[in-house]
C-alpha cells in the first residue's frame, strides 16, 4: 500500500482531484480503484500499487468521483454496495465495480461477508479470534498494544473501530481505508484467477459485482404500482380496509366462518395452526403427511370443505402478507415500490429481494403498471434450468435438443414418452426426485443423455459425502457437515441439494449476467430494469423505445450467453414482450 510519498493532494477543486489522481497514475478503464465514500463528509481512493493514494474532505463525493467515472471509468473496489447506494442517491451510477462483499461469497460461500472476515479469509487467519469491540467482561480481556490509529492491528486482523465505522473520521482515514480496500480486491482477484478448474471465475466475479449495483438501483427505483387498483385487488379479496383492530378482527372471524361452516362436528378448529388444520381433514378421511397447497390441490373435490381452505388460504395471505399495511408499509407517494434486493442468497448466489418482492401473488400483477409514457419490457428465459444442464455438463446430445424453442419435444421424442412425462423426467432428474410420474423415464435419460446424467449424480455424490462443491461460474457451495450419526434419509436429501445446486446456481450466474449487460446496454434508451425475479426480468422504458428495447433484451442474451458459456452449441431463449402492465404477459 502507498506510503505518504504516493498520495496525491487536491490540484483544482475537489471534483477534478480524483480524475487528476487516476491520470496521473495511467489509470484506465477496468483498472481496480478502491473507493470509500463518506456521504456528506469526504471519500477515500486507492490502487493496491500504490501509485492512487487520496483522501478527501468534500461534502459532495458523487460529485469528486463522476468526472473520474465519466472520463476514464476504472473498475472502483467497494467493501460492499453500501457506497453505490450513496452515490446512487446523489444521481451517479457507477458502471462497474468489484464488489469485495459479492467476490467473498463467491470464492468462499456463505453469506457474512463483513470487512473483518473477508480480511481474515484472505490472509488464513482465524475466524474465531477476529476481534470485536464489545465490552470487556469476566469472558473476555482487555488487549493491549494495540493502535487504534492503524487499520491493520499487529496479528493481522483488521481494528475492530475501523472495522465499525472508525475509517470515516476524516480524510486520512478514508485514504488508508482505501488502501486496504484495496489490497484485499487484489488478493481476491489472485484467488479467483486461481480457480484453474473454473475459468469463468474471473468474469463471474465481475458479473455479481455489477449485480450488486443492479440491486442498489432496484432497491432505490422501486416497481410501479397503482395503488388504486392493488387496493382493489384486496378488497376483492378480504374486504374493505379495517378502520379499528375490531374491524380487522371481525373480517377474520368471517373468512374462518366460511370454512368451519363446511366442516364436519367435531369442535373448534384454529385454522392457522397446521396441526388442527391435519385434525380438521381427518374428519373427512384425509390423513395428510402436510397440508401444502399443491396437495390439497389436488384434493379439492373430496370435500367442499378442502375447496374452501384453499379459499382461505389465499384470503388470509393477502390480509396477513399482501394487504393494506404491506402497501402502506412499502408504496412511496410516488407509486413505486421497495424493498431491499441482494445479488446473492447466500447458498446458490440467487437473486433476493425484501417486501413481498419476489413471492408477490399473481392476483396482484394488474396493479404493477408502467407509468405514463413509459411501457414494460418483460423478459422471460424459456427451460433455463435443463438448457443451462446442458451447457454445463457439455452433453451433446442434450445439446442439440435446446435448438428447439420446446427442449421438451426432442427430449420426448428421445425418451419415446409424451412431453408432459419428459418435462416431469429432466426435472426429476435435476431436483433428485426418482421416484412417482416420470421416474421409469429415468432410465431412458441416462441412455439419450448420459453425459448430463453422470454429471448430476457426481454433483449428487459430492453432496452425499459432504464435499463442498462449486459452480460452472465458480460460486463454493458448502456441503462439508460431519456426515456422523446421519441417517439415509438425510444424505440422500444433501444428494439432492448439491445436485440441485448446481444447476440453480449456474443459472443464476447465467441470469445475473443477463441482467447486468442488460443494464448496461439498454441505459441508453433511458431503460431501467425494476424487476428481477428467477428468471424473468421487467423493464421499464419510455414508450418510443419499446421495441427497440425488446430488441435489446434478445441481443444482450445472445451476448450473455456467448460470454457464459463453455460454446455455442447450447441456444438460449427468452419470451418477450412490450407490455402495460405485468398481467399482460404470457404464463
């Protein structure tokens, strides 16, 4: 890290210090700079050579860092999507990054990926003598030697006062914050180029980091919405806003009257506990392991009451989940709403997202409406799960089936089975599930496909024994639980997971590049994508761009694709659209 010979002091004003900084250190596009930002205080740049070191004093750090993004565009190191978000708010977004948080659960898995463990991850210290600055007490001592005013403590370790916000003190701090930001960005880069058995490691990393800015910006955009009609949807379903909590109480004792009216003798029943909920179906002869939906489902004609606990159901999530205080709680006055988005969940690096986000019924798609002048674009990729199989595994045969806009047909057509008992097979296969409808076309799968096959039952086998595993993309997908004193049920479900993983985690890897060249080349148009979810994603548009985006969106998968995949012989599709609101779509 540099030295006080290496820091570069203000020349002109603020805004143009950072950009002279990067010019004169030859810094171009895609270098990795390290950038902490202090909203409203100052901000902290430096490269792990050492030849950017600078802290600044300004109360408007977007604007110090938007002439030095515009005119040369590094690649900025950030501890995590925090920073993004400040700029952000302040009008700029930055067009890439490298996101030490994103990088960290992708080399070592998991989802805690806090300065202090991805410092000791890096540098193979220990994760339990990571210091905190609690209080001491009769369990812990209190240390000694140790200078508060140096970011790295003489173990090794990151100072916890650092750690917990000490870096923001002033503009120094912020330089040697940097620095450190920095040094660990280029020990992640070693590690992740030293994934020789995964080479799109590199690119993967650079993926989920952009990802993370994407989340940042839906995060703060939001989803439109009309209130108007999304109070509709509700009432339509449990009534009228409740005025008083007797109101509310009132409502819910009429829906749970609707079903207790059908049900047989036999005494009160509480129909949020799933135990008396059991009891209640007894008395009509069903005695179920669970009461799921999708099982009760197909039990809806045994009994009038089954029909309307499904009713119930659906009432009773709307009131609890999807009602007016989910509105309330996350609809701005200005029709859009938020909730916090993650560029990983933290087990097979899947796209999160807070507020009802991401489980949002499909009763409550009509009131997701584009604003005036503007349209959705809604994309959707098509049987991404066994095209992605496919790429991953390098199965030939597989392979040529995706050339049809219907894998399932030439997969049928292999098996000698109908498309319905091919789809349940090639999804059997993948989640582990060998036994029931499509299991005798298993066989068949390992014959016409056996390269894909032989792929899922090693990621199986890994799971079974407990071996971590990693993606095509290069994510750690930890499995090493003491297999001691396990059952067979258990190990088999551990099978089932890392077989499962692998393929959910390649295709989100696949997705969140999508989404991310998306969302570089489709900005232009004055294109935001407002929806990411699995494998689908909404983007808002003015209305004149409409098609064009559409256009957009199948080139950047094309090119997604080119980028991800080991070749070409695996196509790609997606389903698009331009449309006013969600509903619109096709299922």
């Amino acid at each position: 890290m540099g030295g006080p010979d290496a820091r570069v002091e203000g020349v002109g004003g603020p805004d143009a210090t950072v950009l002279e900084a990067l010019r004169r250190a030859a810094i171009s596009a895609g270098d990795l700079v390290a950038l902490i930002v202090a909203p409203g205080t100052g901000l902290g740049v430096a490269t792990a050579s050492g030849s950017v070191s600078l802290g600044l004093a300004t109360a408007d750090p977007a604007g110090a860092v938007r002439l030095a993004e515009e005119a040369v565009r590094p690649r900025w190191v950030l501890w995590s999507n925090q920073a993004a978000a400040a700029l952000t708010r302040d009008g700029l977004r930055l067009a890439t990054c490298w996101d030490v948080a994103a990088v960290h659960r992708l080399v070592f898995g998991g989802w805690r990926a806090d300065p202090a463990r991805v410092w000791a991850r890096l540098h193979d210290l220990g994760l339990d003598s990571i210091p905190t600055t609690a209080p001491v007490d009769l369990f812990t001592h209190a240390e000694r030697d140790v200078d508060a005013d140096q970011p790295i403590r003489a173990d090794g370790h990151l100072n916890p006062d650092w750690v917990e916000g000490g870096w923001s003190s002033g503009p120094d701090r912020l330089r040697r914050w940097a620095e450190v930001a920095a040094a660990a960005a280029d020990r992640q880069q070693g590690l992740v180029a030293g994934l020789r058995e995964r080479p799109r490691a590199p690119a993967t990393a650079r993926a989920e980091s952009a990802a993370e800015l994407l989340c940042v910006e839906l995060s703060i955009d939001g989803l439109p919405m009309d209130r108007a009609v999304a109070e509709g949807i509700i009432a339509s379903v449990v009534g009228p806003r409740p005025r008083t909590e007797a109101e509310a109480a009132a409502a819910r004792a009429r829906r749970d009257a609707e079903v207790l009216r059908r049900a047989p003798p036999g005494g009160d029943v509480d129909l949020r506990s799933p135990g008396q909920v059991k009891l209640l179906l007894r008395r009509i002869g069903l005695d179920l392991a669970d009461t799921r939906a999708w099982r009760l489902r197909e039990l809806r004609d045994v009994h009038p009451v089954v029909d309307a606990l499904l009713a119930w159901r659906k009432a009773e999530r709307m009131a609890t989940t999807y009602g007016y205080s989910w509105l309330d709680e996350h609809l701005g006055p200005d029709g859009r709403l938020r909730g916090a988005w993650s560029g990983s969940d933290g087990a097979a690096g899947r796209m999160t997202a807070s507020a009802g986000l991401h489980n949002m019924p499909a009763d409550m798609r009509p009131a997701v409406v584009a604003e005036p002048g503007h349209v959705f674009v809604r994309a959707d990729l098509g049987q991404i799960e066994p095209r992605v199989l496919a790429a991953v595994s390098r199965d030939p045969a597989l392979a040529r089936a995706t050339a049809a806009d219907d894998l399932y047909a030439p997969v049928a057509a292999d098996l000698a089975v109908d498309r319905a008992t091919a789809k349940v097979a090639v999804l059997g296969a993948m989640y582990g599930q060998t036994t029931g409808h499509g299991a005798n076309a298993l066989r068949g799968l390992q014959a016409a496909y056996p390269v894909a096959m032989a792929f899922l039952e090693d990621a199986a086998r890994a799971g079974r024994a407990g071996q971590d595993v990693r993606t095509y993309g290069g994510r750690l997908i930890p499995m090493g639980w003491s297999a001691a004193g396990e059952d067979r049920a258990q190990a088999a479900a551990r099978g089932r997971y890392g077989r499962n993983a692998l393929i959910q985690g390649a295709a989100a890897e696949l997705f969140k590049t999508w989404a991310v060249t998306v969302r570089a080349r489709a900005g232009a148009l004055g294109a935001r994508i407002v929806l990411c979810l699995h494998d689908e994603l909404l983007v808002h548009v003015p209305i004149e761009e409409g098609k064009e985006t559409a256009l957009v969106l199948e080139r950047c998968l094309q090119e997604a694709a080119h980028r991800w995949a080991p070749d070409d012989s695996v196509r790609f599709v997606a389903d698009i659209a331009v449309i006013a609101r969600w509903s619109d779509a096709k299922d």
